[in-house]
C-alpha cells in the first residue's frame, strides 16, 4: 500500500462508522450539505455488530450505506471509525489480544522506590508485566538535565529484552514531557529501534503530561494493546480494498476529533473513550448547532438513551464535551488522558417496569437489553418495559403492536413517567453549572421514552437520524491538536506564553490537514507550577475543519497482506495459556466493618503497637489527603512506596504519646517544595538522606520515635517511610505538628509555640547533595532561606529539624492524628465499597464527633478557579455555585443527608496552598465568612468521595466542602491564632470564629488493643 495526498474539490462524502456492544452504525454525509443535516445523511444503516471479530460488521454496514445511496465511490473522502474494541480488550483482560511489555525508565537517582506496574490490578500485572529496568537520564522541573542517557547502558537493556522475546517496549523518562531540548525519550527509542528492530517502542511523553506514574500507567497500556491494534486495523484497510474504496482511513478519538489510522495503530489509546464524545458530536451536527448555519447555543446537554442506561454530556460553547475531571481508570489503572464527562443512570427503552407489593413502581435498574424485540410486551413478549408504557400513553410511536400493550393501566403510565421525568430532570441538573435553563438534544434508540418536556431544559431537540448519531458524529469528525508545555515566564509575561502556545497548535492542526480558514481555539488553560517562579503551564487546544481538498487516498497492492507473527512467543506470552487458564491471583476483599488494625506489644519496649497493613495504608493515605485541606501534596506515591516495603517484608510500626519514655529522643522530618516535584520523580529517599545528614552533625548513631511535621498531604506518611524497618527501624507517634497542612515551615506548632525548636536543620535532595543551615535570627526567614538552595536541589528536598523531646510532644503536638486519617480513610472505603458515596461526607462528620465538632459547610459545583503563583506559593480562589442535595432519587433510598452550613448562592474560598477561608456569598448579594484557618477547610469530590487538592480543582465538579474544628492549641491563645489563623496570611480584616468544639480523635491502638 502506498499513500498520497490529492489536492482537489471532488470529494464531498465522508462515511461514519460507530462500533458498539450491541449494533454497528454506518452513514454517508454529503460535506456540501452539512447546512441541511438532514439532507445530508446520504445513507444510514444500524446492523448486528459481530464477534469475534468486528471487521465483518464493519464491513457489512459500509457496504449496505455504499448500496442505499449509490454514490461514486471515487468521491469518497474518508471514512472514519469509532470502536471500543482495543478498551474492551483492556477491560476484559484479554490475553489473546494484549502483549508482554517491557518499561525502561529515563532516572539516575528517583522513581526506584516505586517501580513500574506497581498501582496495576494483580491480574492485568499478570498479564502485562514483562520487563523493568532503569538507566541513567532524566529532567527537573525547570528543564534542566539530571542526568545524561548513557547508549552503553540502553545496548544492555536491549539484549535482556530480546532474550525475553518481548515485542513491546515503553521509554519513561522524569519530566519528559518538559524535554523539549534533550530529547531523552526519542533517543532512546533510536538505540531501541536500532538494536531491535522488530519492537515497538512507545515514549511516554507522546501519550500525556506531567504526573510520572499515570503517564507511564497509560504508555504501558497503549504498548501493550499495540500489536492487537496494528492487527485490527490492517484488517479494516483490508476491508476497504475489498469495498473498493481508496479514500483514508482515520479513527476517531477522545476528544472527537479524527486520527490518521498510522497514528491510531501508533497510538491506541487516543480511540478509548471515543464513543461518548461522537455521540455527542453527531447530535451537535444533526441540529445545526456551532456551525456557521446554526443557532451557536452557547451550551447544550446530550442526552443519549440506550436500551439499559442514559448517558448524559454537556456540548460547550465550543462545540465539544465538557472534559471529565478528577481521576481516569482504565480498568482498575490510574491514567492522567482526557475523556467526556458523562453521567449514568440505569434507565433505557429497555427498562423493566415492577410494581412492589405496597403500590410502588420502579424503572430498571434491569433491562431486556438487545432483547427488547423478543421479550417487551409490544412486540409479543411477556415483560413490561418504558418503551412498552410510552407506546400505552399513545403519540405517534410506529412501534410493534399497540394493541399488546392496551393493558397497561393509566395509573402505571403516569407513575412511570414521572420516575422517568424526574431521574432526567436530575441527571441534567447534576451536569449544569448554573441555574439558567439550557436546551437538550435527544439521542439514541431508546429516546422515546423521555418526557416532551423537563423543568431546567430549555428546548428538547429530537434531530432526524438521531439513532444513528454515533455514526454521525464519526463521519462528521474534525482536525484537532493539542499543545501542553510549560514554558518560562521570566522573559515573557503569561498572555505571551499563552499565545506562543496558541500559535503552536494553530500550525500543528494545520500540518495535520485542517483547513485554515476554519481553524478555533477550544480549550485554554494556564497553570502557574507551585512553588516554582517564572514557569507556568500552558494548555491549547486548536480544531478546525477536514479539508477535502488534502484528501488521502490509499492505493492497494494486489498481493498486499501483511503476515503476522504467530510464533511461540509473538505478544510475550506462551500461546498454550489462553487468558482462561491465567491465575489471577485477586486480592482478597474484607469486610469493612469487621476489620481490626493489628495491634501487638513490643518486645523490646513493651509498648503498644500499631502494625500497620496494607489496608491500613490506604485508608491513611485518604485521610491524610482529607487532612491536608487541598495542600500538602498527593500521598499517593508515598502510599505506593510503603506498601512495597510491606510486600518485601519490612514493618511499619506506629505508638501512642503515652508509651514515650521521658527522656526519649523523637526526630521530625518531612519533603518541603513543589508537590508538582513527586508528582514525576515520585516519592524518593530525600527525607531519608536529610535524617542521616542530621544525625551525623548531631552526631546522633540512633534515636527513638518520629513524629511528622504536618499530618495532611504526603507528609502525614513520611514518617512510616523514615521508620519503616527498611530504614532507621523505628516508631512513629499517633501524632504531628499541624493536625492539617500549612504552607510555611515555621508554622509548626511547637515553633509556634516555644523558641528555637527548628534550627539546626538539614536539607537534602535526594541525589547526594545535602547542607545543615544552623542560625537565623527569625523561624520565618528560614524557610527564605532555604529557598534558592532547595530550588537549586531541583525545587524539592528533604527536611529534618532539630531533635525534640517527649515533654514537648506530649505539651503541644496534636494527638492521635494518624488514628484520625485511617477513620476518614476507612469512611471513604466504607462508602465506595456499599454505593454510600452521596453521603461520604456526612459519614466522616460523625467519624470525626459530628456536628459540634465538623460540619458540611457547603454542597455544589465549581464554576470558577482562580489561580497565581506568588513567592512560590499557588495563591487562588474557587468559586463553588449551589446544588440541592435532594436530588437524588427516592428509589434508590438515598438519604438527602445533613443539610449544609450555607445553603443557595455561592461559596468562595481563597487559598494559598491550602485553603484559607469560606465566604457565603448569599443569593441576595449579602455575605458571610463560615469557615477559616486554622479550621480545616477540605473540598471533597462528590463522585467518589476523596478529597481534591488545590491543583485539581476543576470547572464542572460536584463537590462537598467539610470543615472541621481545630486543636485548642491553635486556637485558645494568641500564638496560635497569629501564626495560623488569617492574620498569617494577610487577611487581617476578617474575624475569627471557631467552627466548632473540637474532639481529640481515638487512638486506634487504644481501641482496638
């Protein structure tokens, strides 16, 4: 086969295909008519979709639309397939289809301590899992080089995976999106491609940004279904030859926009989470909307209604879905690409309609499904569903036989349609960011049943060809791409960042056969990088029109059949194991409620002793997240790394105060700097080498506990680290210095509070280099200080501080702060693991001794963030707009919960790396400050109950914001409110107000011994 592009006006169709579960939807589109979409649907056809192999579908459905519309097959620009066949084979855990994978990591000194594949379910490790190595190379923050790719050290690599027969190979380097000069990754891929000719390699930075460990989670999973995806797309070309079709092939992907078959084969997992996305571009298009011909509505919600399930999006003013924020899972595997945000709920045309014995009706949430012909009344079957009701209330429904369903009482119409009417009205709701009423294009071939009108919608649009909208929106794909950098903002200020970035995408979309006359920016976004002056992040999206006049057309050789390798080990795995016969080795799941925390007595101390698991882990880091009040870092990474250790055998010990002895010797130490910093490097061994730094100038050989510096963000796990039996062997208090996070060092509580409790200090960064700084005349300059040699240590480091005594932990830390994480970590499991989420929050305020002591201060949607960067810090604010909490439906008895602090209107809260402040902006104008430091302000994700750091507030998100009371040693005296209460951070205006009385937490060891 060969390629060639043709410069001419003659090829006005373009053919959408849409692969789903149940039917294989194709159309033609007539480009010339695109102002008229109803007349430019040339053909439509919905056919069976096969198995096992899609292609025959495919095949049949193009080849029925090429029949109906009769059209020269010459003229016949593209055609452009939506599939969720390479997810489903992720999804499924198919091992037929998925391939052995190799991962080679671009670090000298980091990322060890959490190796590849270790967030990977058991099973898909299983599968997947073929190689993992390191070799020196990668970047810092600022894009300068940690270390040089050494080629002798890659060659090595190379001959260990060829002996391995493995065929798929993923480059990870540290901040290799920001290599922009190096080219580490591409490098690399050279040698690879050189050595071993035959293997595939993906680069971590083709498939998406900063964020080390997802990154590289979703390179593997592109590698791995990569020669599945090579395979199945040689075989659509081969369909194509055989339709006698010469037009390009391309793919659609997440966003909706198109990709070239080269790069979708290339790059897979751009086509995961197409479906959603065309669905609601081809409802965009059948109504005209964001088209020079249309109305250009500036927002409108997709609702597209299955035979089991509604699927709810909202289009932008851009014309694309509204991103979904929080994190992505691929099958059980933490990803950092974009996808839809759609909302679920379980009723379609298929929905089975039940009357209980006390009179009540329920829709669904059970479905006939792709059945619905054989076992619905109205085509002679024995089920009652929504569409056999809606055919019962009459209108001009060309369904089945209406005379099967003449049964059905007036009294079951009308209870059916409100439940139906009522769940739209919800899910809708849930998606808007404002009150205002917004229209709604129906799609689907179950979008009969939803009501003719809906309170919050505006206009209900039924378009022509909406059961095929799917297709539509394949056909109907634009160019698009994207640009993600950061750039340096020293010598140009942000708006010129951000229009380099512009530029950028606007050639990129162009190159990639956009016409340029049609060419719009549809995403923007600025991102300052936190604690880290002059760099921001810049964030653009360009689409624009598929130009007819760049058409590709393939040319086929008659002998063309590329033959695959079906040798012994031609995906890595040995072909007399199917994935029937795989062991899954799944972890076990516990009962919640029934489980107890291992508490033992130690030998050598007689103390109590919390020894902590891997399930303990988890809920501790949760917690600690919750604690952190949008700072302090994701303990994620650090999560990862201490359950390694507890793998390989080592223990992590945790004491109460109390088992103390009086003269003990207790250590403090933590990571200070950019938590965009081991979001890459991931949680390495800074804080180890700062300990040791310390030590040797106190000329300390041991010591006897750790407490931590702050318990919320990753620094509430740093101690177990530094403890952990891998280390220094040692326990760690059930207590910190912070009860929460702040942003600056000298804001611990025993310097707050008592004088020359910092200083000596060490700092380290975590690839030799280390200093002690042992004077200054004032806590605050100290973190100054140590500013311009942290930045030069890579703009992260590990800290620890001068020794302290058990006296003084006993006096002013705040206890059991551990024992308070692994509560609120142990509520969110809870909640996810019994469907409780809608109520996460009002579970942690009872956990944390309810409503005097924490409380709901506000439910609703982010509908503005505000963010700068300010001697290092992330200054912002976020605007969060009111949402009921009564609108979750009765039928699944869902309780509406407390009700909020502040209910109606808006709530603002400012932040300076953790939140600050929460002011009640009333719907009369009028305005109340309800919460603020130092209480505990957290915003907690609505959809799976964790909590949100500042970074990951995002337009669109439903959220809970928690307050909770404060340790008397912050705020029943003066030094505690002036070193953390508003008045630290310049908002000397506002007057403090205590949330609430505040509860010690209970010591797990106490309970549970």
């Amino acid at each position: 086969m060969t390629v060639k592009s043709t410069y001419t006006e003659t090829f006005p169709y373009r053919i959408g295909v849409d692969v789903g579960g149940t039917n294989t939807d194709a159309v033609i589109v007539d480009t010339t008519l695109s102002g008229d979409p109803a007349n430019s649907i040339v053909a439509a056809n919905k056919s069976p979709t096969t198995s096992p192999s899609v292609t025959d579908g495919i095949k049949a459905a193009v080849q029925s639309v090429l029949v109906k519309s009769n059209i020269d097959r010459r003229h016949i620009a593209s055609l452009a397939i939506g599939t969720t066949h390479f997810i489903n084979a992720i999804i499924e855990r198919d091992e037929r289809h998925l391939s052995k994978v190799a991962v080679i990591r671009l670090s000298k000194s980091f990322t060890r301590e959490v190796p590849p594949f270790s967030d990977f379910p058991p099973q898909l490790r299983h599968i997947m899992c073929g190689y993992c190595t390191q070799v020196d190379g990668g970047l810092q923050i600022d894009g300068s080089i940690e270390a040089s790719v050494i080629e002798s050290q890659v060659v090595e690599e190379c001959a260990q995976i060829r002996q391995r027969g493995i065929k798929a190979v993923v480059v990870s380097g540290v901040f290799s999106p920001l290599d922009h000069h190096f080219h580490q990754e591409e490098t690399v891929r050279n040698i690879i491609n050189r050595e071993l000719p035959n293997v595939s390699v993906t680069c971590s930075s083709e498939i998406s940004n900063l964020g080390f460990l997802e990154r590289e989670n979703a390179s593997i999973l592109n590698a791995s279904i990569h020669r599945f995806a090579q395979k199945t797309i040689r075989e659509f070309r081969m369909a194509m030859k055989s339709l006698k079709l010469q037009c390009g092939l391309y793919l659609t992907q997440n966003d909706g926009t198109l990709l070239r078959a080269e790069t979708a084969a290339r790059l897979p997992i751009r086509t995961f989470s197409s479906g959603p996305t065309n669905s609601m571009r081809g409802a965009a298009y059948l109504c005209r909307l964001y088209t020079s011909a249309g109305n250009n509505s500036p927002t409108a919600i997709v609702c597209d209604v299955g035979g089991t399930t509604t699927d709810v999006g909202v289009l932008l003013p851009s014309g694309y879905p509204r991103q979904a924020v929080g994190d992505v899972s691929i099958a059980g595997v933490r990803v950092n690409y974009g996808m839809p945000q759609v909302e679920s709920i379980g009723i379609g045309g298929g929905s089975i309609i039940r009357e209980t014995k006390d009179g009540r009706l329920t829709v669904g949430r059970d479905s006939v499904g792709y059945a619905i012909k054989t076992r619905s009344l109205v085509f002679g079957g024995t089920t009652t569903t929504a569409t056999d009701v809606m055919v019962a209330a009459g209108g001009k429904l060309d369904i089945g036989n209406p005379k099967l369903v003449a049964g059905i009482s007036q009294d079951t119409i009308a209870k059916t349609q409100a439940i139906i009417k009522k769940e739209c009205e919800r899910i809708c709701d849930l998606m808007k960011t404002s009150p205002d009423p917004l229209p709604m294009i129906l799609v689907g071939g179950g979008s009969i049943i939803c009501p003719a009108q809906l309170d919050g919608i505006s206009e209900i649009i039924w378009p022509p060809f909406h059961d095929v909208a799917n297709a539509v929106g394949a056909a109907t794909a634009r160019i698009s791409a994207t640009v993600d950098l950061v750039q340096n903002a020293s010598n140009q200020t942000a708006a010129q960042a951000m229009q380099n970035a512009t530029d950028i995408a606007i050639k990129r979309v162009i190159d990639a056969g956009a016409r340029p006359d049609t060419v719009m920016i549809t995403e923007k976004e600025s991102l300052p990088l936190q604690y880290i002056d002059h760099q921001v992040r810049t964030l653009v999206k360009a689409v624009g029109d598929f130009s007819p006049s760049r058409v590709i057309m393939e040319h086929w050789k008659e002998e063309e059949q590329e033959q695959e390798e079906d040798g012994p080990l031609a995906n890595g795995h040995p072909p007399i194991k199917t994935a029937q016969q795989v062991e899954q080795h799944l972890e076990e799941s516990i009962d919640i409620d029934r489980y107890r925390p291992k508490i033992v007595i130690d030998p050598k101390t007689g103390a109590k002793t919390w020894m902590v698991s891997t399930i303990d882990l988890e809920w501790l880091a949760e917690g600690c997240y919750v604690l952190g009040c949008g700072g302090g870092g994701s303990p994620y990474p650090e999560m990862l790394k201490l359950r390694q250790h507890l793998q390989q055998g080592h223990e992590l010990r945790i004491i109460d105060m109390e088992s103390l002895e009086t003269d003990a010797r207790i250590y403090w130490a933590g990571n200070m700097g950019s938590p965009a910093v081991p979001a890459e490097r991931l949680s390495a061994s800074e804080s180890i080498l700062a300990m040791e730094t310390m030590m040797e100038y106190n000329n300390h050989e041991s010591f006897d506990a750790m407490i931590g510096i702050e318990i919320g963000g990753s620094n509430g796990l740093q101690p177990l680290t530094i403890g952990s039996s891998l280390h220094f062997d040692r326990p760690v208090v059930d207590a910190d210095w912070m009860g929460r996070a702040y942003p600056n060092l000298w804001q611990v509580i025993v310097a707050v509070q008592e004088k020359n409790q910092i200083l000596p200090c060490a700092i380290a960064s975590g690839d030799g280099r280390a200093l002690v700084m042992t004077k200054s005349p004032d806590d605050k300059l100290i973190d100054q200080t140590l500013r311009a040699p942290a930045i030069e240590m890579g703009y992260y480091v590990g800290f620890c501080a001068k020794p302290t005594t058990t006296g003084l932990v006993r006096r002013w830390a705040i206890k059991n702060t551990l024992s308070q994480a692994w509560r609120i970590g142990r509520c969110i499991a809870r909640a996810n693991r019994a469907n409780t989420i809608s109520t996460v929050t009002e579970q942690i305020v009872e956990e944390m001794g309810g409503g005097e002591s924490a409380k709901i201060l506000f439910r609703g949607k982010i509908v503005e963030v505000e963010r700068r960067l300010f001697k290092g810090h992330s200054h912002g604010e976020v605007v969060i707009r009111h949402v009921s909490a009564e609108a979750d439906h009765e039928q699944n008895n869902i309780a509406a919960g407390l009700p909020a602090m502040a209910m109606g209107g808006e709530l603002r809260i400012p932040f300076m790396n953790e939140n600050l402040f929460a002011r009640h902006r009333r719907d009369d104008g009028s305005e109340a400050v309800i919460a603020a430091v130092p209480d505990l302000i957290t915003v907690i994700n609505s959809a799976n109950g964790k909590a949100l750091g500042i970074g990951e507030y995002r337009y669109g998100m439903l959220v809970n914001v928690l307050g909770v009371a404060c340790s008397p040693v912050w705020n029943n005296n003066k030094s505690g409110l002036r070193a953390g209460g508003l008045a630290a951070f310049g908002y000397d205006d506002i007057e403090y107000r205590p949330l609430g009385t505040y509860k010690e937490p209970r010591s797990v060891i106490e309970e549970f011994s």
